[in-house]
C-alpha cells in the first residue's frame, strides 16, 4: 500500500539532486560560454536556473527538515516550499543586477567613425599605416587609418574621417 512517508523522503530527494545537477550544469555551461540562451532569457523569473534554484532549495531544505530535524511532512513542505520561493525571487534580483551591468561598449563598427573627428596618434600618409584616436560613444577609440589625399598627416593633427576600407581600416583627411 501507498505510505506518504515513504514517497516523501524520494520526492525531496528527487528534487534536490534534479535540481543540484541541472543549476550546476547550466552555471559551468555559462562560466565556460556554452550558455546560448538568447539574450535575457536567463534574466526572467520564469528560467532554468530559478526553476532549477527553486527545486534544488525545497529538496534540499525539505529533506533537512523531515529527515534530519524530524518536522512534520506538513511542516517540511511549507518550509521547503517557503525556501525555494526565497531563492527563486534571490536569484532574479541577483541576474538582474547582473544585467544591470551589461556594458554595449564592445558592440562597434568602423560605420559608427564616418564624419568624427579625431587626432593622429602616429605620423602616416597613404601609403604608409598610421594610428589615430577617435571618440565613438563616449569612448576613445585607436584605429588603423591612411591619409585620404596621399599627404603626410604629422602627429597629433587634427583628422576627420571620410571612408572604410576593408580589414578594419579608415580613409582619414587632415582638418585645418
């Protein structure tokens, strides 16, 4: 016959190693950039990781208070349902101040460098490689660059740029 106190000590027991391996699984592949989630769906209170988090408290928890505390099987489930909640709700604020922290200072293109001016980092003309610093975004940029008309362009002179060449490389014109 079917005992509630035989099922019980399983059911925490499942949802403690369930959720255990499936939150340390997701945390390595996240850590090592296997994670391929897409963008914030990590960052929902609806995720793998609070549904893992969720389950990995109330077994764990549940466990410790039936098992070792000797609670009630009433007792045990309200705490270990109380617990998992705490760190579902823990771990969304903790993804969201991680999001919070996402910085879109990476996310350039040489597109975003058409028309601003700068200043010659190096001496350069057309034929020769030169370095110039160009503010994009509240952010300086060194970029790779040729002079435009063939003229040597001396260093700290004023620049604009005019043009994008292939394998990240600017056409830049020497500003009066």
């Amino acid at each position: 016959m079917f005992q509630v106190e035989d099922f019980v000590p399983s059911l925490f027991w499942i949802c403690a190693i369930g959720g255990s391996s499936l939150f340390i699984l997701r945390s390595l592949f996240l850590f090592l950039g296997a994670d391929h989630s897409d963008g914030d769906s990590g960052f929902n209170i609806l995720s793998l990781y609070t549904f893992a988090g969720f389950f990995m408290m109330f077994g764990w928890v549940g466990l410790g208070c039936y098992v070792q505390f000797d609670f009630s099987i009433t007792y045990s489930i309200l705490i270990a349902l109380a617990s998992g909640l705490l760190i579902l709700f823990l771990l969304r604020g903790i993804f969201s101040s991680m999001k919070k922290m996402i910085s879109y200072g990476d996310q350039f293109s040489l597109e975003q460098t058409l028309g601003k001016t700068g200043i010659a980092y190096s001496t350069f003309s057309e034929d020769k490689v030169g370095l110039v610093h160009v503010s994009v975004g509240e952010i300086l940029r060194e970029l790779s660059a040729i002079s435009k008309d063939g003229r040597k362009i001396e260093s700290f002179s004023k620049i604009e740029v005019i043009e994008i060449k292939k394998n990240d490389l600017i056409v830049v014109r020497k500003l009066r």
